[in-house]
C-alpha cells in the first residue's frame, strides 16, 4: 500500500519507516526543507536507537522517501496519516490543534481518488470530526473518510513498541476505512497483536486515559517515596511487592523526580481541560499535575538540602538531562526545573548527558558540559543522577570520590545499592530509601 506521513517528527519518522519496513511504499513529508535534505542524506533530527540503520536500508530499498511536496505525496496514496505536534496551547492548556487543522486543509486540495485521513497525532476527542469537516469544506467532492490511530510508543524503544505492539487501536466507522487499516496493519497479524476496532472518539480519549493512567502511576510511586523516607521503608520493596500483583504491575513503579517527556505532561493536562469544558472534572488526573509539578521543584530542594542547605557558589555535577535514557528529548525534563531552581539558589552547574546536550543547549543557559560523568564530577561539591543512562549504572565510585571536592552524591534514581557507594567514601541519598548515613570514612560516623 501507499502511504503518506505528514510530519517527519518523532511520531512521523517512527511509524513511516515501520511502515516501510513491513514492505508499504511511504513518503514523509515535512515543511522543513533542511530537515528534508537532512532525512535524505541520513542525518536524522532525533536520537531513537536504531532508527538510523532502518531509514537507511528502507531508502535503500525504495520504500521510504521524504518530501516537501505534501501534493504529490497524498495524490496516490491509500492512506494519509497526521502526525503534527499537538503542543499544550499557551495560556489555557488545551491542546494546540493548528499543526492538524493546516494538515487538514492541504490535504483535502491534494486528494484524488479514495483515501483514509488519519489522525496519528494525539488530539482531543472529537479532532476527527473537525478534520472531516475541514476536508469537506475545502473539496466537497472528495472521497475519504478520516480515522484516528494513536500511537504508544516510548522513546528509546519505539521501533519495538511499534513492530510488537501491546495493542492497536483504531477508529473508523467506515467500512472501507476499516479495511484499508486492517491491511496496513496485516503484518502484525502474525505477531497476534490485539486490533482494538472502535469508534474515531473512543479511540481519541483512548490515548490520553492510557497516558494519564500511567502518569497517575508514576506520581503514586512517588508519593509512596515520600512516606517511605517517613517511615523508614523502602520503596523500590514496596514497589515490587505491588508490582507482582498482576492487577496492578510492575511498569511505571519507578519512584524518581517526576515524569517529563512529549506525552504526559502536556497530555494530562490537555485531558484535564477536556473534562473541564465537558462539565466532567477528572480530578484524579488534575491532582497527579499538580504533585508532578511540585515534584520536580522539592528535587532540587533535596539536593540544597544535601549540600548543608546551602548551594550558593557551589559548583554542583548533574548526570543526566534528558527527560529519559535513550533519547535526546528535553521536552519537559525534570532536569530543567531541578537545574533552574539550583541556579535560582546561587548553584553553578556543569552537567553530562550521553545524547542531550545538544538539545539541552537550547533550552538551558549558564551551564558548563563535561566529555564524560567523571569530568563532570571534577572538583564538585555534589554530585546528581537525574537520567538512569545505563553509561551510569556501574561508575567507578572511588574515581568519583577522588574527583569530587565534596563527597556527596544525590542519586533521584536509586542506581546505587546505599552500601556500596558508602564504601567508596561517599555520603549518599537517594529517593524513598533508607540513606543518607555517613560514609565509611567519614570521621562523623
């Protein structure tokens, strides 16, 4: 089948080269000439592992082009699939739909002959309903029908959330829509991935319950760090022993300093402005906003409080800025608020990520970059772990405790069994656990 993809952003770019990849003929497009001509000589604009090489073998191959030309592109195609960032609008949270609505509009000139509209982006229900009329208005005589197919893919494992998929879903009234999905979708048939067939607006609050389902989780755990550190528990135990309980799982019971990303935070908050408007308050969702908010500013005020309440003119060492590993997306990292409030407090920050820091550049300002975690840590009054890279997980922690001025280190992750980094001279806290206890060297203890 032919298929067009408008947007060559994160989204886009994934599910296109999947697509391609099962053998359907696609072609990005994309306003951004640079990026366009970028994409065709291999420089791609994310960091997904493993991308790079498919892009590669499916241009190869014939199965995957990128354009400007949105025209030419949608004319032959049996399926045109939006996906256009859908940022929090300013001033009121809602979802900014103009990306989709201009998506919408030069589509609908471009169309020839029957084709599905497809909303990949994340929108408020009813989007598909406002697309449709768009089409219509703009070519009364066009044949279509528009579905909507949201996407669940984590950044830094898309490619295999895409190919083995928990589920897909997909809504179309349209019998012919239907098909036409069904047969895109065909080659993950064979994998027995669960095709949930529904209504266009089901499918829409679909996406933004998972998601604000997960964030709730997310915040729970934290939440239960909290009265851990209280009551002298361990949360990465009551983690587990809550996770095995197959009602409940053990995905997204990681406590740290707040969820971040492209998704739940402008999502969450664009379903609570749906509930809002419709009369019907999701208020479980509007409190887990406001912790997830605070969250990420008492991370800081954990590491001033580390620091003997005190960061002013120190020099402090962050590990990690991207909202996660695996990729280089800052959009919404908690590292950001950590990092602005330290410097609020008089901080000097000097920070490593494996991926970020190009991105990070461009929303973070007086900050010094370091080659690698132990530069970073070079004459440091702390050290912080905010992203678990797995290039964290097994530093040298006695390389670190002769780097460091002072030897403390703030781990919102939980990387480090309490003990260990102890017995490398370190004083240690970290999130929802017993530590902060004097080091084995230390003449306090």
């Amino acid at each position: 089948m032919r298929v067009a993809m408008i947007g060559a952003g994160y989204v886009g770019l994934v599910s296109g080269t999947c697509f391609a990849d099962f053998g359907h003929t696609v072609t990005c497009v994309d306003t951004d000439a640079a990026k366009i001509d970028n994409l065709r000589a291999g420089r791609l604009p994310i960091y997904e592992p493993g991308l790079d090489q498919l892009v590669a073998a499916n241009m190869r191959q014939g199965r995957l082009d990128f354009t400007t030309d949105l025209a030419a592109a949608v004319a032959d195609a049996d399926a045109v699939f939006i996906a256009v960032g859908t940022p929090s609008r300013r001033g009121d949270g809602h979802a900014d739909l103009t990306y989709v609505h201009q998506a919408a509009a030069q589509i609908a000139t471009a169309l020839t002959r029957y084709t599905v509209v497809v909303n990949k982006s994340t929108v408020p229900v009813g989007t598909g309903d406002q697309v449709e009329r768009i089409i219509r208005e703009a070519n009364p005589a066009a044949d279509f029908s528009v579905a909507s197919n949201p996407e669940f893919l984590r950044e830094g494992a898309a490619i295999e959330d895409f190919k083995r998929p928990d589920r897909i879903v997909i809504g179309a009234e349209d019998p012919r829509a239907q098909e036409v999905m069904r047969d895109l979708y065909r080659p993950l048939f064979l994998n027995q991935a669960p095709l949930v067939m529904t209504g266009r607006r089901t499918a829409e609050l679909t996406k933004y319950a998972a998601n604000a389902f997960l964030a709730m989780k997310v915040t729970f755990i934290n939440e239960m760090a909290d009265l851990c550190e209280q009551v002298g528990a361990n949360v990465q135990e009551v983690a587990r022993g809550i996770g095995l309980d197959k009602r409940i799982g053990a995905k997204f019971l990681h406590a740290g300093p707040g969820y971040g990303g492209s998704c739940f935070p402008k999502d969450t908050l664009a379903l609570v402005k749906t509930a809002q408007d419709h009369g019907s308050p999701v208020r479980l969702v509007e409190t887990t906003v406001a912790i997830n908010d605070a969250r990420k500013r008492a991370m800081a005020a954990r590491i001033i409080t580390a620091c003997d309440g005190d960061v002013a003119g120190k020099r402090i060492a962050i590990l990690g800025l991207t909202f996660k590993p695996n990729t280089d997306d800052m959009r919404d990292a908690p590292s950001i608020v950590i990092i602005n409030e330290l410097q609020a407090a008089g901080a000097r920050i000097i920070a490593y990520d494996p991926e970020g820091v190009d991105q990070a550049k461009q929303v973070l300002r007086d900050i010094d970059y370091a080659a690698d975690p132990y530069a970073c840590a070079d004459g440091a009054d702390a050290l912080v772990i905010v992203t678990e890279w797995d290039a964290f997980r097994a530093l040298d922690l006695n390389e670190l405790r002769k780097r460091l001025r002072h030897p403390a280190l703030i781990d919102l992750r939980n990387i480090y069994p309490p003990e260990d980094v102890a017995e490398a001279g370190l004083r240690y806290w970290s999130v929802g656990r017993p530590s902060g206890a004097p080091a084995a060297d230390d003449p306090a203890q």
